[in-house]
C-alpha cells in the first residue's frame, strides 16, 4: 500500500512529509481597512504554512545547507535565540528530520509560540526581561546564551542572525509573488527583523522587474534603522534595537516607522474586518502598506506579508480583552 502511495502521491497531490508543505502560500486582496483612493494592497498569507508563520521557509533552507556542507550531522543538536515564531519553525523541522533542539527565548514573547515550541520537543531556556518588554539589552542577552550552547560538542547554531542561508529560503516566496500577481507588483513592503525575508523576497522581485520599490518596516518605538536611538517596543519579531548584521541600507528604497498600539489595532482589524488573523508585526505591515499606497494613488500596486497566524497572539494583548467581548 505505501509503495502504491510513493508512486501516485504525484498525482493525488499527497506529500511525502510535513515539509513539502512549506510554502504557496495564497495572495489575498485587502478590501475593508483600505481607504479610497489608496493603491491596490495585496497580502501573502504565510499563516498558511506548518507552523503558522513564515520562518518555516528559513528554517529548512538553514537546516538543509548545514546539512548538505557537514556543518550540522545525524545526533547532533540544534541551538538558537529566537522570539518565538523561528522556534516553533526549526522545532518543526528537527523533529521532522530528528534532531535535539535547544531553543533561547524570553518570558517577553507569546506564551503561545513558548508553547507551540514546547510542543513540537524544543528544550526552552527563558531569559526574563523588563515588564515584558523587547530590548536591545534582552536581544543581546539570549545571543549569549545561544553562544554559550552552542560550544558544546555535537551542537549546531543556526545564528540567525547572521545565516545567510536563510535568505534562500525565502526566494520561492518572491517568485510565489510574482507568479500571483502576474507580474504586476510596484512595491514589496515587509517589516525587519534579521532582514532575511526581505532580502530573500525581494531578490527574485527585482531580478525580473529592476524598477520594484522596496519599503522596510521597523517599530517606531526603536526606528534605528531611521536614524533614531533604540528604544522597548512590543512587536514581536523585529526591531532588535541595533541594524541586524544582513541590513543592507542600499536595498531599500525607504524605511517606515510603526508604533506598537497601532500595529496592534490594526492587527486586531484585519480579523474583524478582512476575516485575516494575524500578528502585530503583519499589521504593521498593512498599516506601512496604506501610508506608502496613499501616497502612489489606486493605480499602483502593492505586495506586503502577513508573516504569521493570530494563534501565535491568543494570549497577548493584541487579542485579550478585544471589542466584543463579554463574560458572564
């Protein structure tokens, strides 16, 4: 019966493992949050992958070229720092291909992505931070401890930060945009957090149309990469508080700060008002989206990511305690 399976599985669209599923993910037009007059918003929905998010695409590209090079072998263990979402991805993976993984995080992240890690057999170490807070302190300090891990015999550290294997992963989404649009992209907007994605995405993008602007996206609360000092923010997943090591200023055409309140609400909007559920750093994008689309007028066309699930948020403030809800 599993012979018959290997053979037809072609046909019948049934995949060998969970991680022939990463990717083609759909592209989804934006309706309501839109304003007249604004251009044409269109939003990759990577909370279709495995994991929810995104990072599952990084996460196997950096596990895939470790492995090929040597770097990472059978029985060794994985290590990283991650908020959450890159966890939950690389726990993905390693239990798919059976490797240990050590994950450092903080008590400052989703305690639904610490869980989902957990559950996916992920060893968690947290770094307690202030208030809950992201800092450039508390970023700084999971990478030493990440450090310190990974000297130890039979350990792999995918660095994130500084993995430029991670850019390749995400290339087929650039070539998924393009395919889907049709060709017809004017910008591609995404916020930063190792600056992987947008490297990755845009890459493809500007090879087939050189004339593409690309708009990067950071918290306001810590817009270094607009000139301005580091700061506490609550947008998981990017804004480190210093330039990751893969920016490349030359890349962008322009960088558009984001408070946290507001990519929370608008967060909270696109489920309400799109039937879109995501996460804060996803409504920070949309809201980079509307402020660069108003500008270009309803003739332009822009593409920008919901990089993760809304389930990934449930027990954060960004879906506690919304309109609506009531208790008896």
């Amino acid at each position: 019966m599993s012979a018959g399976i290997e053979r037809t599985s072609g046909i019948m669209g049934i995949s060998g493992d969970v991680l022939e599923t990463i990717g083609n993910t759909p592209l989804v037009r934006l309706c309501s949050v839109v304003p007249p007059g604004c251009a044409e918003i269109f939003v990759k929905v990577e909370g279709r992958n495995p994991t929810g998010s995104m990072k599952d695409r990084m996460a196997q590209a950096m596990i895939a070229r470790a492995e090929s090079d040597g770097r990472l072998r059978a029985g060794d263990t994985v290590v990283e720092y991650t908020g959450g979402s890159t966890g939950a991805s690389l726990a993905l993976v390693c239990a798919a291909k059976g490797y240990r993984l050590r994950i450092v995080s903080s008590d400052a992240f989703s305690e639904d992505k610490l869980i989902q890690m957990a559950a996916f057999g992920a060893e968690l170490t947290l770094i307690p931070s202030e208030g809950g807070l992201i800092t450039k302190a508390l970023i700084l300090s999971m990478i030493e401890t990440a450090r310190e891990f990974s000297r130890r015999p039979g350990t792999y550290w995918t660095d994130q930060l500084n993995n430029t294997d991670s850019i390749a992963g995400y290339h087929p989404m650039g070539e998924e945009i393009w395919e889907q649009s049709g060709g017809r992209i004017d910008v591609f907007i995404q916020s930063v957090g190792t600056t992987a994605s947008l490297r990755g995405a845009s890459a493809p993008l500007k090879r087939r149309d050189p004339r593409l602007r690309v708009v990067a996206v950071e918290p306001a609360e810590s817009a270094v990469l607009s000139g301005c000092r580091p700061g506490a923010h609550r947008i998981e997943g990017i804004g480190i508080g210093y330039p990751p090591p893969m920016w490349d200023p030359a890349l962008v055409d322009e960088v558009v700060p984001i408070s946290t309140d507001d990519a929370e609400e608008m967060a909270g909007r696109l489920a309400r008002e799109e039937g879109l559920f995501t996460g804060t750093s996803s409504g920070a994008n949309v809201l980079a989206t509307i402020q660069v689309g108003q500008r270009l007028g309803p003739r332009a066309r822009i593409v920008t990511l919901l990089v993760d699930s809304g389930l990934k948020y449930l027990s954060t403030a960004v879906y506690r305690r919304r309109p609506g809800h009531t208790s008896r």
